[in-house]
C-alpha cells in the first residue's frame, strides 16, 4: 500500500514508518522537523545521538521504500494539499502532533502553539481529503489520556460505552466521556469529536488508538544501523515517566516519583507500537463507521511500582517529589485491549526488556544526559 506518516520524524512516528516500509508499504514521512525544534528551544537533547533527516532517510533506502516530503501540515494547508494529491495514499498514519503533557502547560504560548497545532492539523487533514475526493483510511495516535483517571465506569472498553438512559430506559453506545488530564490530551479529545463528524458527513474509514506511555528506544529495524537510531527523551518535559527513571538510574539520580507514586498508567514498548500501527493500518474499519477505536497498551503499572522495580535493579534512591500536576494521587486503571490482541498483538513485557533496554541503549550512551534538565519545570 501507500502510506503516508505525519510525523514520521518523531519518537514514535520514524520506528513505525520503518516499520512499515520493511512490511513492502510504499512510505512518504511528511514531517516540519518541529520535534527537533522545540529540543533545542527548551534545552531537551536526544539522549541517543539522532541523524539529520537527510542522513536518516538514505539509511531508510536500505528497510525499504522510504521518502520525505518537508511541511508543517497546521501552517501551510497549500502544500499539504499538493503532497496529498501527489502521493494518493491508500493509509495515512498521523503522529503530526505536539505530544508532551508537561510542555502543553509551562504557558501561554505552549497552551495555544499545542491547540494550534494539534486541532488545526487534524481538521487541515480531513477537510483537504474531503475536496481531494480522497477517502483514504486514517489511523490517528490519540492517547489513553482521553479516557481520565477515575475508576465510575469499571474497566475502560475501546473508545464506546454501553449505558441505559435513565428517562427512556434505551441502551446505547456512546463515545465514552473525554476526561483530559492537559491541554495535549484535550487535543486528543478534540481531534476524537471531529474525526467523528468527518466520518458520519463524508464518510471516512478511521481508526483511532488510544495509546499508553511508550517506554523504550530502540526496535528491531532503528537497531541495525547508527543512522536509524530512534530518539530518547529523558528531560522534564518530553522524557516519559519510565524512559525517565531508566536513565535517572544510570547517573544516580534519585528516581522522580510525583506525589505518591500512585498514579496508574498504562505502558507499551516502542517496538510494540510499531506493531500496531502496522496491524490498524491493515485492519480498516467499516467506510463511515464512527471511528474503531483500539487501547494500544501492554500492561498498567503504578508509577510507585516501577520506581521500586528500578531501585531494586540497579542500586538507585527513590526520591518523592511534590506532584507538579493536577492529578489523582492514586487511581485503580483497568484497560480494555482486545481490538489489537484479536488481530494478533502479544506485547512485550516490561520485567523481560527493562534490564536490556537500561544496558544496551541507555546504559551506552550515559556521558550525554544533562542532569539539569530532569527536572519538569511545567506546573499546573
Ligand atoms: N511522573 C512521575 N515522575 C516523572 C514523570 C512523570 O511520577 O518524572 C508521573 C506523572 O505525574 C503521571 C505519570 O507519571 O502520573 C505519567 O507521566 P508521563 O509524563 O510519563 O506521561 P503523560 O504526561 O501522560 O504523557 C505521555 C506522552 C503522551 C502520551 C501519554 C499516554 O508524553 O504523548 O499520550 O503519555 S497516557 O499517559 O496514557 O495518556
């Protein structure tokens, strides 16, 4: 197939449309390297050393069928257009979106560059397919953020719940209620409802995934070659709790657990994130269904949990620090995940890849990390 990945440069988008490639797919990453950017304007490196884009996509060459095309798809809706005309995609896969929480709260100009950006890029998306008369199948990366922390309606099912209206007695479904945690899952919330609209008036194939925190690096493709390597945020900002506290161990810095440490999150590997991009792109839904909505998660873990999991493994404090965000102290999280474990997904578990991924990645490349940037500077 074509497939077109917004956002292919970035953690998650460069590891998958590799992957996607080397599965025969005919890729276009479209990308305005903002990732990369914003790293430099907030002093957040890569603790892996990544290679320019040029370098990365002649490496690319040898997985497979890889081409870029430069566009900021939010600002410039005249040339997004002209690639989409060009390239004609059966399958476009948007990871086109500011994705840090902490970073979508430090202020003014964050809260409205991540609404900008995100809600403006996914409307550009959709409104310029509908006059292209294209209806390729979307698979957007959307967050398990969506869904909030509290525990009223049981085990969280994939995007729908099923309720019976008290006045009339009726049972339905209904796209469960948006409960975000930032203004980053708001956009998420966001980008749900229109893609929604875009389906029932114009009828579009769309599958949304709601995805865990991605922990890891490397994938089995980003491994065979230095130009592929994928990047790894650690800083306050953009570093994900896991990834974090796995390269926090390495310096000896007293882990960074919020609060209690009782927050539960759901967790996936970058490789297995990879996987599932490529079983949704194969995997359309229905044309004008409201969008098929997968929990792209592994396992759900406290965060208290995994801090002691490192400590014990390496050697290293736990530091508790006050919570710099609104959120539960502690929260019970059950996640359904049966739409992708029914095409196939088996995930990775986290106690079998920790040590590998704290020795083989990490652990190389320690005379990099910048101590004064593990700490979040956002708060809200
Ligand atoms: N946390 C700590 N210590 C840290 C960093 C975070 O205790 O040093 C806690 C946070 O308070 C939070 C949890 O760990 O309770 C997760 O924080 P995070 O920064 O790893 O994840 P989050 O801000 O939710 O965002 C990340 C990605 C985002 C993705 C989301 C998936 O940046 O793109 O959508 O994970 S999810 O959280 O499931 O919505």
């Amino acid at each position: 197939m074509k497939i077109a990945v917004l956002g292919g440069d970035g953690f998650c988008g460069w590891p998958s449309a590799l992957h996607l490639a080397a599965d025969g797919h005919e890729v276009t990453i479209i990308d305005n390297l903002s990732r990369r950017a914003i790293g430099e304007k907030i002093s957040a490196p890569s603790l892996t050393p990544i290679s320019s884009i040029s370098e990365r996509i002649e490496a690319a060459k040898k997985v497979g069928n890889v081409n870029f095309i430069y566009c900021d798809i939010a600002q410039d809706p005249g040339r997004f257009k002209e690639a989409l005309a060009a390239i004609k995609a059966d399958v476009i896969v948007h990871f086109a979106e500011q994705r840090a929480a902490p970073y979508s709260m430090l202020g003014d100009l964050e809260r409205r560059y991540t609404i900008d950006n995100n809600v403006t890029g996914t409307n550009n998306l959709m409104s310029l397919l509908v006059d292209l008369g294209q209806r390729p199948h979307i698979v957007h990366l959307g967050t398990m953020g969506v869904y909030g922390y509290n525990d009223d309606f049981g085990e969280i099912p994939e995007g729908y719940l099923d309720v019976t209206v008290k006045s009339t007695g009726k049972d339905v479904s209904i796209t469960y209620p948006g409960n975000p945690g930032s203004i980053y899952h708001l956009t998420k919330v966001l980008d749900h409802q229109m893609m929604q609209f875009y389906a029932k008036n114009w009828g579009f194939q769309i599958t949304d995934l709601h995805q865990g925190i991605v922990w890891g690096t490397e994938t089995e493709i980003t491994k065979t070659d230095p130009a592929l390597m994928n990047r790894f945020d650690y800083d306050g900002e953009y570093g994900t709790v896991l990834n974090r506290m796995i390269s926090q161990a390495q310096v000896g810095f007293p882990l960074t657990v919020y609060g209690t440490g009782g927050q539960s999150r759901a967790f996936i590997h970058i490789q297995d994130t990879a996987r599932c991009i490529a079983l949704a792109a194969t995997n359309p839904p229905e044309m004008g269904e409201r969008p098929q909505v997968f929990n792209q998660v592994s396992e759900v873990h406290t965060v208290r949990d995994l801090a002691q999991m490192i400590a014990e493994k390496t050697g290293v404090e736990i530091g508790f620090l006050d919570n710099p965000r609104k959120e539960l102290a502690e929260n019970k999280l059950m996640v359904s995940n049966e739409g992708l474990r029914s095409l196939g997904f088996e995930p990775i578990r986290l106690d079998e890849g920790l040590v590998l991924e704290i020795e083989e990645t990490v652990g190389r490349f320690t005379d990099r990390l910048d101590k004064d940037v593990i700490l979040s500077k956002a708060r809200w």
